[in-house]
C-alpha cells in the first residue's frame, strides 16, 4: 500500500502534477472514511451527513 502511494508521489513530483496532489489526498481521506465506517459504531451519525 505505502509502495503504490510513494510511487503515485514520484509521479507526481516527477511531471510536475503537483495540482492532482489534493485530489489524491481527497481520495485517500475518502477510502479511509469508508474503511473505518464498515467497522465503527458511527455509521448512523456519518450517514446523517451525507
């Protein structure tokens, strides 16, 4: 996982694509979020936010 997030950087640095950097960032908090919902009891509250 830390490899394909380290090579998506290189990648980054390397073209000078540095305005795709938030959204990336974005992308990850997301899967993050969606990850830590399967497992918590929050899932009503987060939910309600959407």
């Amino acid at each position: 996982m830390f490899e394909l997030i380290r090579d998506l950087w290189l990648f980054l640095r390397y073209y000078k694509k540095y305005w795709l950097a938030p959204i990336v960032f974005v992308l990850i908090l997301i899967g993050a979020l969606a990850v830590f919902v399967q497992t918590s009891a929050l899932v009503p509250f987060i939910y309600a936010l959407f």
